[in-house]
C-alpha cells in the first residue's frame, strides 16, 4: 500500500482522467475532419473523372 504524506501528494486521478479523455475527444475530432476532407478530395476526383468521360464521348459522337 502506497502512503501520502499530505492529501495534496496524492494524484488528482479524476483530473488525469479529463486530461486523457479531452485528449481522445480532440484526436477523434481532428480524424473527422481529416475524414471530412479525403471524402471531399474523393468526390471531386469522381467528379472530375465523370466530365472527362462524358467529354470523350461528346466527341466521339
């Protein structure tokens, strides 16, 4: 068994747990806005390759 001299010496275990929790919550926000924005790079590439396709065969007809 682990003793503290004074109640300040002990850890602020609740504490500790807010700080690792707002770390997940920022980290998990960041990879859904990353999400965000490869799904948006992805769309436009469709897009883009859709307009080319539809071009070529404009001129082939």
């Amino acid at each position: 068994m682990v003793r503290f001299r004074t109640k300040s010496d002990a850890p602020d275990l609740h504490s500790q747990l807010e700080s690792i929790l707002d770390q997940v919550w920022r980290s998990e926000s960041d990879w859904r806005l990353w999400d965000r924005l490869d799904a948006a790079v992805t769309l436009e590439t469709l897009r883009e390759k859709r307009l080319k396709r539809r071009d070529q065969l404009d001129k082939a007809a």
